[in-house]
C-alpha cells in the first residue's frame, strides 16, 4: 500500500483505521505514516493525523519514536488544527520522556490560554498538564489559575474537563 496515496483516496473513520492497521504491521509502513503527518501538504497531513491517532492506540510502542515529532508539530504554527489536535491526544495518553516535558508544557499552557485555540486542542492540553502536574506539583497552582479564569469564557467541553482536574487538584 502507497500510505500518501491511500491518504488522499478518501476520508472516513474506517479508512483512517485500515491506514493505522497497515501502518502498525511494520516500522518501516509507520514511518511512512509519519512522514505523511509531518508533510506540508495540508490536506495530507490533516488526514494523516487521524490515522496516526488510532495506530499510536493499537500500538502505542510504534509512536515512542516519533514523540519528538509531536511535539515539533504542537509548535508549527502552519500545521493543520487536525494535527495539533491529534499530536496532543497522543501525548495525553503515553508515557513522555522527561527531554520533552519543557516544551509539552509550554506548548499546552499556551493552548489553553489562546481564545482561539480549538476546545479539542485545549480539553488535551488541560489532561497533558494535569498528568505532567503529577511529576511538577509547582505548577498545579498555575493550572487552576487559568481554569479559573478562563471558566466563564470557555466552551462546556472546557468546563467538564476543567471541573474534573480541579476536583482531582483538591486531592493531595
């Protein structure tokens, strides 16, 4: 299979899980994949990020290589909003080497704080800075400033994913 050509074939949920299947039977159909979530070409790359969203869950051994291309994209401006999005739900849900928690960090702090950042985009940063929150307790105060002061403005999605971290913060 031509993973770029696939890509650009058709976009629904069943072909994004057939890519992430044959992207997971080998390093080298991975690394296809995530050369393809990383490509300039818009469109491509949007697609792209579904699919290395469901591999990174069948098989979230195959990402750990590439963490560091995540968080490259959390930091490109001109990547698609699907990018982004998908790179953060990935680092909400593995295990970050600690070389990467600075910039995971920064890159969600400002997520959250941007009006315009997408709610999907914002409801994975709050849970990528409240597992991180876990290893750095100096900035679970920082954490529940902004969703405090970001509460009456925010989207309902922000505000449940938001009440659940601050009630978990209450917890020693």
């Amino acid at each position: 299979m031509n993973i770029r050509e696939e890509i650009l074939k058709e976009h629904s949920k069943e072909h994004a899980l057939r890519i992430a299947q044959y992207a997971c039977a080998s390093k080298q159909n991975f690394k296809q994949l995530m050369l393809c979530f990383t490509e300039d070409h818009y469109r491509l790359s949007q697609r792209a990020a579904w699919s290395v969203s469901w591999a990174a869950r069948m098989k979230p051994e195959m990402i750990k290589p590439y963490i560091g291309l995540l968080v490259q994209q959390l930091q490109n401006k001109q990547a698609h909003p699907a990018v982004t999005r998908n790179a953060v739900r990935i680092l909400q849900e593995i295990e970050l080497p600690e070389a990467f928690h600075g910039e995971i960090m920064n890159s969600c702090f400002t997520f959250i704080e941007t009006p315009a950042t997408p709610v999907a985009i914002k409801a994975f940063s709050l849970t990528t800075l409240f597992r991180l929150s876990k290893i750095y307790p100096e900035i679970r105060q920082e954490l529940k400033t902004i969703i405090e002061e970001r509460w009456e403005t925010e989207t309902a999605a922000f505000r449940v994913r938001g009440k659940k971290i601050l009630t978990a913060l209450q917890r020693p």
